[in-house]
C-alpha cells in the first residue's frame, strides 16, 4: 500500500484518469506539495509563505542582484513582486541598495536573519529530495533529474 501523509488534502486523491498523462501531472503536483510541506509549514511560522523563499532562494544565489533581473529569474510582474518583496525589507531580511553604476536600479542581499530563514526552509525541502532520491536509487534520480531538466527547458 502506497505510503500516505496524514496532513490535510495531501493524500493522493483517486481522481478520474482524462489523459493517458493524468497520473504524471498529479505526481508532479504532489510531490511539489510534498517536498515543501515541512518548508512551508516552517515559512508559516515566520510570518511568510512560498513567494517570500522564492524570493530569498534567488537573492542567497544572486547576492546584489537587481530587482529587474530578479523578476526575470522568478518569470513574475513587478506587482507581484512588489508584496512580498516589500514585507522582506520591512522585516529587515533583505537589502535593498542603488545600483553605482545605475542609479535607478536596486540591488539586493540577504541580512543574516534572511539567510538563516533561506537555508532552513530550502534544508526542509532538500531533505525531502535527499529522502526520495534514496528511495528511489542513483537511476532514478537521474531520470527524475531528466524528466524536470527537460520540463524546466520549456522555460
């Protein structure tokens, strides 16, 4: 029997099969739900959700990043943008800098509580990876790895 998770709606439900892909798609939006449920419950706990760690997970990688590059990375609207990246500045853990060379663009970095808060959330999610990896062996994380690499090349 197919290990379940006792949080709410994070069982995988027995829908009705539309398209031959159908189980592929719902695999793909529960193990997201899955790899980043301890993370968000997490996230949840310091007042932010996913769009706040999307935002820190860039920046920890992109220290001084401009905001226009950053919204490129995300494939967000700068209104989008502007909510959560606004609540991440008032709670002091990003910076926000002009740029030397343009001063109408801003740079941004993590503070330290921002980089704290970034690698816990991101350590809940790779240990969800680490775990399923090892499940599945060395061939099946390489074809996982395939399968999103060939999906994220949409992109």
């Amino acid at each position: 029997m197919a290990k379940t998770s006792q949080a709410a709606g994070l069982h995988r439900a027995s829908l009705a099969k539309l398209h031959e892909l159908d189980a592929a798609l719902e695999l793909m939006y529960y193990g997201w739900r899955g790899m980043t449920l301890k993370a968000d419950a997490y996230l949840a706990k310091q007042g932010l959700s996913r769009p706040h760690h999307r935002i820190l997970y860039v920046v920890a990688r992109r220290p001084d990043i401009a905001i226009g590059a950053l919204i490129e990375i995300l494939g967000i609207s700068k209104q989008a943008l502007n909510r959560p990246l606004n609540l991440l500045l008032e709670r002091k853990l990003l910076t926000s800098k002009r740029s030397p060379e343009q001063h109408r663009s801003k740079l941004l970095r993590l503070t330290e509580a921002g980089r704290r808060i970034e690698q816990r959330a991101s350590d809940h999610e790779r240990q969800a990876l680490r775990e399923a990896f090892e499940r599945v062996g060395a061939s099946g994380a390489a074809g996982w790895m395939g399968v999103m690499e060939a999906i994220a090349d949409n992109n």
